[in-house]
C-alpha cells in the first residue's frame, strides 16, 4: 500500500509542482524537502531501538494518510499554493526517514542470515510490483479526474496500510531494551561503521546515487513533458515501465543470488542505473525511452536490494537499526545536489542537468571502486561477516 502511494507521489508532486510554478528548480525543491529528514536517520536508528518499531510505524502511516486527505481537499477548493506542496511533502519525508530504521530493520529480525539477500529482494520485488501501479494511476487521474484523485486515492491506500499494521504481532527484540544513553549510542554506532569497510563502502555509493542520478527522479517527468512531448498518461507509463524493470532486477536476485555474489551486482547496478539516466537525458524518442527507462529501473532495484542486504549481512543484531538509519543519512546528505541539479535544469535545460549529474556519478563510481577495496573484493563481507 505504501510503495504504491510514494511512487503515485512521486509523479503527482512533480507534476503539480511544474503546473504551480513552471520552475524545474522549484520541483527539485519539493523533493529535496521530502527526502532531507533522511538526515536524522542515525538518531531516528537510535530512537526506534527504544520504542516498538510497530508503534512508530503506525503513527506514520496515520500522517501519511491525513496528509494525502488534506492535498486532495486543497486542491479540490482550488487553494493548494507551491508552499502548501512544498510544506506537506517535508511532513511525508518525515516518516519516510523511518523507513530504513523501522520497516526494514523489523524484516531483518524475521528471517535468518543467510536468507536476508532473499528477504530484501522479495520486499523489493513487491515495492517494485506496486511501483508500476502507483505512476500508472497517477497517470490516469491526472488525465481524467484530476491530481486531485491520485492524492484521494493515495490516503485511502495508506489507510488500508494502517490497518494492516495493527494486525502485526510484532515484538521487539531483547537487544531493543538494553541500550547506553543516546550520546554512546550514536558515538558506538560511528565507531562501528568506521571499522567496517563494506559498510564504508556502501555508504559511499548511496551517496554518489543520490548526489548524482536520484536526482533525476524529479526532473524525468518534466523532460518528458518538454523533450518528448508526451502526455501525463503517457509518463506514468514511462515509470511503470521503470517498475516491471525494477521487479524484474528484484527476482533475479532474490533467485540467483549468493552472498559471493552481493559487491558485484551493487556495483554493477550502480553503474547501470547511472549509465540509463545519461542515455535518458539524451533521448528524444519514446519508445526508446521506454526501453531505458526499463534497464534503469533493474539497475535501480539491484541497487536499492544489495545497500539493504549488505549492511544487515554484516552488521550485528545490536547495531543493526544504527546502520540502517546511516544509510539514510547518506541519503539526504546526497540529495543536498537537488537543488543545484534545479538551478542547472531552469538555466540550461532539465535534460542537460541529468547528462552533466549522470556523468559525474559515472566518474565517481569508478574512482570509488579504484580507492575502496571493498567494492572490489567480493570476499570482504564474508571476511566482515564471520566478526560478527
């Protein structure tokens, strides 16, 4: 329910956005607002190890639900402003900072160690699968009924979500209740990271990511819009594809891949994906568009799998939740380029922005895995693992 909302989100507050301002700076704004809280991701780690996970998910998904009601009620009385937009979608990154310290970490705790690149694959072949619904319907509403019916339908799915989560017989773990003051918390959680080089390494690529090709996210609807000239539908049909790309990427790992085998598709799907927006960028037809958007889709998903299974595989019961929640503050601290990737979009064109980001990204992936051993070796999170 919650995967198919953000991507349907993902779509209408682009698009909305470039209806109300016409700036794809301001766009890019919108999304750097929804992703920022991301940096209080290693606290919020902190604090989800001392309140039941369940609890926090919950509270969540009754905000995310209230927020989607109120957008929808803007814009039926024709009153929703840009910093209405702007605003709220601060509030959905809010929860949505929790996402890897709570949802993620509780998944960890249900499944042995050796099935969690399984386990990460699977909850991302599902977000996959709803990721092709969400766009798909954000699509259709804006051709019919209007945005107004993506954010209606957006808080009835987060409602059926909440109503999930209460069946959930969730409990937390031991490790949970026996905690050092926040202060040592935070302070053994950096220690810890530091002394791994997979964790290290990981880290590092989240942030090439998302410094340099998840910000394409917020301009591909507007090159879209102005490059390939196609309709809403017609974008929202852009992204599904990206999502059955996505699916696809989550099954074949989920299937086939080992432990052995995790550096090598992190990397490489790093690369993929990084190497799709760039030939994104230049492209001025569809079909072939469709066909990017697709292989970027798979290189995204095998990306987002392995910087959730990596971490979890080497990191203890104890610290897992810190890790996790680091992870989200390599997020936001590579989103900071959201802004600049806007600027650059309104000067010279969103389509040039993504070719410059997308080609740093390349470069910086390479000069990673020269400096990082870890991204090279495969036999590291072994090494790291039997520490545990």
């Amino acid at each position: 329910m919650t995967g198919t909302t953000m991507w349907l989100e993902m779509l209408l507050f682009a698009l909305v956005a470039l209806d109300l301002t016409g700036s794809p700076f301001l766009v890019s704004l919108v999304f750097f607002l929804r992703w920022m809280p991301m940096l209080f991701g290693f606290g919020l780690g902190i604090v989800a190890d001392r309140i039941n996970r369940k609890y926090m998910m919950i509270a969540g998904l009754v905000l995310q639900s209230g927020v989607s009601a109120l957008l929808a009620t803007l814009m039926i009385n024709n009153s929703l402003r840009y910093w209405h937009l702007a605003t709220l979608s601060l509030v959905i990154g809010l929860v949505a900072a929790t996402e890897f310290p709570v949802r993620r970490a509780m998944m960890s705790e249900v499944v042995r160690k050796s099935q969690v690149g399984r386990a990460v694959s699977l909850e991302q072949a599902g977000n996959s699968v709803f990721r092709m619904l969400g766009p798909l319907a954000g699509g259709i509403f804006l051709e019919t009924i209007g945005a107004h019916g993506g954010f209606l339908l957006g808080a009835c799915l987060y409602a059926i979500g909440l109503i999930i989560s209460l069946t959930l017989n969730y409990r937390p773990t031991k490790v949970a209740t026996d905690l050092d003051s926040a202060k040592n918390a935070l302070v053994t959680g950096v220690q810890y990271i530091r002394g791994s080089q997979v964790m290290i390494g990981v880290l590092v690529v989240t942030l090439i990511l998302n410094g340099f090709g998840f910000s394409f996210i917020s301009q591909q609807p507007i090159i879209a819009r102005q490059q390939l000239m196609v309709s809403d539908f017609f974008i929202g049909v852009l992204q599904s594809v990206e999502g059955l790309g996505a699916l696809l990427g989550a099954m074949t790992v989920a299937l086939f891949a080992r432990p052995k085998h995790y550096t090598h598709i992190f990397t490489s799907a790093s690369c993929l994906y990084l190497v799709a927006i760039l030939i994104y960028s230049l492209s001025n037809t569809y079909w072939l568009s469709l066909i990017i958007m697709f292989c970027g889709g798979a290189g995204m998903s095998c990306f987002a799998t392995m910087q959730s299974a990596m971490v979890i595989y080497v990191s203890s019961a104890a610290m897992r939740a810190r890790v996790l929640g680091a992870i989200g503050v390599f997020i936001a601290l590579g989103l900071f380029t959201q802004p600049v990737i806007g600027i650059t979009g309104s000067i010279l064109s969103p389509s040039t922005a993504i070719l410059l980001s997308a080609s740093i990204g390349i470069v910086c992936m390479v000069l990673a895995m020269l400096f990082i051993p870890s991204l090279r070796n495969a036999g590291t999170i072994d090494e790291e693992s039997t520490q545990i």
